[in-house]
C-alpha cells in the first residue's frame, strides 16, 4: 500500500482537528457565542476608552468593565471562566475575532467618513468668513454610552481678545447610533452664550437618527460675547447590546464676521 506524503497526511490531520473543535458544542454553563461576541466588543472599546486615561487608568477600566459586565447581565467570574473555554476551544474564538475585526474597521470607516464630511463642511465655512477658531478641546471622535461616567461631554470658554463683536458660534457633530431603535435612545446637544451685558442666547437639536447635525447662536451686532457652554448629553432606555453612539467630526467654532459685514456696523 501506497503511504501518503508527511505534508499531505499533516494537513489531513490538521483538518480533520479543526472541523472537530468546530463540532464541539458550547456548554451551557458559559457565555453563548453570540451574547460573547456582543460583550468583547463592548469590552474591547471600554477598554480602549481606559487606556486613554493616564494615571487614573486603571480605575476607570474597572469601572467600565463593571459597566459591560451588567449591561449584559454576566458575572466577572462567569466572564472569566468563558474566556477559558473559549481560548481551550480557539476555533470558535477565532471566528468570533474574526466578525469583530470587521465590525470594528466599518465603525472606523463610517466615522472616517463623516469626519471627513464635517471637514470639509468646516473649511468651506472658512472660506466665507474672515477668520474661524476652533473652541472644541476634547476628542473629535469618541463614544458615549448610557453609563453615568460616559453619557456626555461638556465645554466651556470664556470670552478674550480673540472675540469680537457680530461673532457666531457653531457646534458640528457627526453621530452614528449602533442601535436601530430610533424611540429607546437620542442625542440632546446644545449651545448656551452669555453676553456682556448679561443677555443670553442658546441654540439646541434632539438627535435621534445617524447623520451629520450643525447647531448655530446668529450673530449679535450690538453685544460681544461673555461667556460659552456646549454640552452633548446622550440617553440611552435601550438595554440591547448594541445600545450606544460614535461621535465624530466634533466641533465648536468661533466665526468671525465677513470684513464687509463689520462695516456695516
């Protein structure tokens, strides 16, 4: 009888080994595949979100754990012991991994995107104008959730020399909301401006739908402004994994009058 050759015969055996694991059924006792594919992915991006934290890292990591872990109703202990079955059965680790990468790179190409549409929108705005500062100091993409700790983001500035009279103020955000429940979840944004003389001017949008939204405060020609707040609040009644929202092509500007404007005052 004819041997095999040893490569062939490996390869064999090989497949013959990864359509076993394939066939190996999870226990009941652990995560299932599909609820563990929705928390690593929650987990890998909190956990990406706690590393951006500096000294105070590892606290926030914990607490953002602790989030996932009760958003999708496990465990640490179960979580842990899953992992290991998951890792003596790579297989089945792997094709999840697998769906995640892609997951992850869409998300990426889908903020790239509008970030690339607030880029374009904010230098076209540039052109008409005779001089634009932007105000925005946090992240121009990032992503909140209805947990406490992640569910906002507040600015604030104070006048200087670089205001003048007949400024107007422009908040852009881009939002993508991983949930299709328009009804469980929105985004509340918000300019408030203060005024020299005390007067106040605001400019809100209720967000409830992927997109790309402008807010703007007019200008004022007879008062130069004191004092500005913006603030993006989300809020979340959609206990879904896929509850959540990106944030891109985040921005506050300050925009200047055109010359010809100015001297019309």
């Amino acid at each position: 009888m004819k041997r095999l050759p040893i490569n062939l015969l490996f390869a064999i055996c090989s497949c013959i080994i990864l359509f076993a694991s394939c066939q190996v059924k999870t226990p009941k006792d652990i995560i299932q595949p599909d609820k563990m594919e929705a928390l690593l992915y929650d987990y890998h991006i909190v956990q990406a979100m706690g590393n951006e934290r500096g000294n105070t890292q590892e606290y926030h990591v914990k607490l953002y754990h602790d989030y996932v872990f009760k958003k999708h109703g496990v465990t640490k202990a179960l979580f842990d012991s899953s992992m290991v079955w998951y890792t003596r059965h790579p297989s089945h680790l792997t094709q999840m991994y697998s769906r995640l990468q892609e997951r992850l790179d869409y998300e990426v190409a889908i903020m790239q995107d509008e970030k690339a549409v607030a880029k374009i929108a904010n230098e076209g705005e540039r052109d008409l104008t005779a001089d634009t500062l932007e105000l925005w100091k946090g992240k121009s993409v990032t992503e909140l959730t209805s947990a406490p700790y992640n569910n906002k983001l507040l600015t604030a500035f104070e006048s200087d020399s670089a205001f003048v009279i007949g400024d107007s103020i422009a908040m852009n955000i881009g939002a993508r909301f991983f949930s299709t429940k328009k009804s469980m979840q929105n985004i509340y944004a918000a300019i408030l401006v203060t005024y020299n003389d005390g007067t106040t001017a605001s400019a809100a949008t209720n967000i409830n739908a992927s997109g790309t939204y402008t807010l703007q405060v007019a200008r004022d020609y007879e008062r130069k402004i004191k004092e500005l707040k913006g603030f993006i609040y989300y809020n979340d009644n959609d206990d879904s994994a896929k509850s959540g929202v990106a944030l891109s092509g985040l921005s506050l500007l300050r925009i200047h009058p055109l010359a010809e404007e100015e001297s019309k005052e």
